[in-house]
C-alpha cells in the first residue's frame, strides 16, 4: 500500500525517533548510573578512618562484595553502562532499518 510522503509525516518520523532516542539514553545511563554509585560507596567505606570502621561497616563491605548493587535483569546479565549503551545501538539501528523499509513502502 502505497500512501503520500508529506511534510508532516516527515516531521512525524524525526520527532519520533528523536524521542526514541532520547528516551533510551536516559534509562541506559540510568541504569548504568546504579552500578557505578555503588562503587563509589564501597571506596569510601573502604577508606573510612580506623577510630570509625566498626563491624557494620565491616559487614556492609562484605555485603556489597559478595552482592553488588546493580541493575540485572533476571540475574542473565548486569547492566553496567558498556551493556546499556550496546542495547541503545542495537535499538537505534533497528528503528533505522525500520524507517528505510517504510521509506520503500513510499517510493
């Protein structure tokens, strides 16, 4: 089915991927943002001065070593920001392959 190229349906087409886009950043970066405040954590309860460190701290440390904080899905895989950012590409590449072939259904 064949069906006019407008001006408006152009201007469709670039905000909705620019949405898209944008939206996907943000919960990648998001997400990954969990896991490195959480290394963060750990290095500044590792450098806690001694007259300071008690056993809470001590367990804590423990706890964040043997269960990190991070975003998993699942426990398949976790998502730190080189995952996030390799599923954005993948996302993105798939709606381009999808514009190029609506842009055929046009021509």
């Amino acid at each position: 089915m064949k069906y006019p190229f407008t001006p408006t349906s152009f201007l469709y087409y670039i905000l909705s991927f620019g949405l898209l886009v944008i939206r996907l950043m943000s919960v990648s970066i998001g997400g990954a943002k969990i896991h490195e405040e959480s290394q963060k954590l750990t290095t500044l309860l590792a450098t806690v001065p001694s007259f300071l460190y008690n056993e809470e701290i001590k367990r804590f440390l423990v706890h964040l070593k043997i269960c990190p904080t991070v975003l998993s899905v699942d426990d398949y895989f976790h998502a730190s920001k080189r995952t996030m950012l390799k599923i954005f590409g993948a996302l993105v590449a798939y709606e381009v392959i999808l514009i190029q072939f609506d842009k055929e259904l046009i021509t």
